[in-house]
C-alpha cells in the first residue's frame, strides 16, 4: 500500500500555526506576589485570573512549611484575587 508524503508536507504548515497559537505558563505570568502567611512570606507565581491551578510558590521558608503547603498558599492567593 502506497501513500503519497505530498498530503503530510501540506499539513505541516498547518500544525506549526497551530501550534503558535498555544500559550505557554510564561505568556500568561503576572510579576510575582508576596503572601503573608503564619509560618512566613511566600512568594507567588500568579497567573490568569482563569488559570488559578497554575500559581505556584517560588520562594517560601522552606525550614517550615513543605512545596504543596506553599502552592495551596499560592493557588489560595490566586482565588482570593478571583472574587
């Protein structure tokens, strides 16, 4: 069964432009935040007000509290904008 790559070769400028049309995290980023929390400050990633499950922690007092506990600071911060 033979088929012919001129089909393939059409498609490809098709899925490149479709592909640029994506978003990376990085085009969507705010400057970071800093959030006040009992255990420290934590600074936040925030992103579109849309993407709340992408805000994550990138700096945070790392002696006490844990990465997941700084996200949900984050991502809590990221809600509270929200509204």
């Amino acid at each position: 069964m033979k088929t012919s790559i001129f089909p393939k070769i059409l498609m490809l400028p098709v899925v490149a432009s479709l592909a640029a049309c994506i978003p990376s995290p990085e085009d969507l980023e705010t400057e970071p935040v800093k959030v006040q929390t009992p255990k420290g400050v934590v600074t936040c990633q925030l992103y579109r007000h849309d993407r709340v499950t992408w805000d994550r922690a990138i700096d945070y007092p790392a002696t006490k509290m844990s990465v997941p506990e700084a996200d949900a600071y984050c991502r809590q911060e990221g809600q509270r904008r929200l509204k």
